[in-house]
C-alpha cells in the first residue's frame, strides 16, 4: 500500500519518486521500504512513462539507507528478518528491474541501503558535496550477494573491495573518478540534471531504450548462488557483532568486535 513516506509525482513522460524524510537523511524503515518497491512495481507496469527518477527531499541527503533505529522493531528473530530481507531485496530488485530506464540524483549523503538504491538504478547524478558508502562493516552487516553485483558491475573489484572491506566513504570526484558516479554536475544542479537527463532519454525511442536496459541485464546471466550461501548471508543478524555494534550506533560509540 502507498507510503506518505514514498511519493511519486509524474511530468509528462517522466516520473519521480521522491523519499521525503529530510530530517533523518531519507533513511527508510520497514514500511518505507515495501512503499519505495511497490511504487516502483506500479510505475514499471506503467509503458506510458519513459523515465523513472528517485531522489531525496532536500539537498543534504539522497538517503542514508536503513533507519537503523527501527531495527529493534523490525529485525533479530526469524520471522522478522524473513519479512524485513524478502522486503529489502523486493525493493532493490524492484529498482533494478524497472520497465524504464531510472535515475539516481544522489544529492549529498548516499549510503548504506541508500548508495544501494543508487547502485540498482541505471544512472547516478551527483555532484563535490556527494557522500557514497556503504558502512555495512561497522555494523557486522553481511551486504546481500544481489545488492554487490551492480557494485561490482559498475566499478570493478578493487573499488567494492573499498567500499564493503575498507568501508571508505566516497566523495563526489572520487565517486565519478571511479565510475560510480555516471555524472558529477555542480553543488546544487543535480535535480536539474537529473531531470534534464530523464528530459533526454524521454525523447529517445523507449522499445529501445527497454531492450537495451533488459539486454544488458541479461548478458550478466543468473548469480552463482546456493541454497547454503543464502542462509550465510544472513545469518549476521544473529550474532553478538551485529547486536553491539547496532546498540552502539544508537548510543553514539564506536563499536567493539570480537569475531562472533
């Protein structure tokens, strides 16, 4: 069901999902995230549109992922977290299978879940004041295997290796030098630009544009993924790593890990 959270707004050929959480960076709960899919899966089923753009509200922040807050509510038994992973890889998969081609306008901070929104989109706007990371070390997050794979896809083993082992935090020139940023425009023009982007691919042929999105998707072929790497992928929820470090986030100290 629609999220007041999650709003879609459409110009013409061209729609925007907007995540309207300003005051904490865009970061998305439970709900929000089954909002953000479900408005995805609705503006795919939509062959009128031509471009699809995601964005935060305000300039500080695209999102800062998951609203780490909610995870006492949402997360640390087996039912929750069956709910809260089924719900988290629907809407990322969600992004990345969009009918339309769609655009990330990564306006200051990018992290987290919310760089992995940015990563399954098929473009990423961003400027100097641009933050991309994905922290998922300093809270003993194991980072699912469909969320790396465009990672790795955009920018290659050595810079995921940054971002997921030594846990570095990009600016925007870094980001764009290393391929994760498609675009770097000037502090303050990235909604223009992603707007002035979707502009152009809306005047493109959109069977074209649907089959080269599809086909290039394809040529990546299905993930090596077993039964028993899916059950490893989650099962950091489980241990005290991810418990302290989660405690710890909340109370604002570093967190200690010991390995299980």
């Amino acid at each position: 069901m629609p999220h007041d959270l999650i709003k879609t707004s459409r110009d013409g050929v061209i729609a925007t999902i907007l995540i309207d959480r300003a005051a904490k960076r865009n970061c998305l709960d439970l709900p929000m995230w089954i909002g953000l899919g479900e408005a995805l899966a609705a503006l795919s089923a939509d062959e009128s549109l031509r471009a699809v753009i995601i964005r935060g509200a305000g300039e500080e922040a695209f999102s800062a992922g998951a609203d780490i807050a909610a995870f006492a509510a949402e997360r640390g038994t087996p039912e929750r977290e069956a709910v809260y992973s089924h719900e988290l890889h629907g809407a990322f998969h969600a992004i990345r299978t969009c009918l339309h081609p769609t655009i990330a306008a990564c306006s200051g901070w990018t992290m987290g879940g919310g760089c992995g929104i940015a990563t399954m989109c098929d473009f990423r706007i961003g400027s100097s004041a641009t933050r991309m990371g994905i922290p998922a070390r300093n809270l003993g997050i194991f980072y699912a295997y469909e969320e790396i794979d465009p990672i790795l896809q955009i920018c290659g083993y050595a810079t995921t290796a940054e971002i997921l082992i030594e846990g570095r935090v990009l600016t925007g020139e870094e980001a764009y030098q290393k391929g994760l940023l498609s675009r770097l425009v000037a502090d303050g023009a990235v909604h223009a630009e992603a707007n002035a982007l979707a502009t152009r691919i809306a005047q493109g042929s959109p069977l074209s544009a649907r089959f080269h999105k599809q086909a290039m998707q394809k040529l990546r072929g299905a993930l090596p993924i077993t039964a028993a790497d899916r059950e490893r992928e989650g099962s950091f929820a489980y241990t005290e790593d991810f418990r302290n470090a989660a405690e710890a986030f909340l109370a604002k100290r570093k967190p200690v890990f010991e390995g299980h």
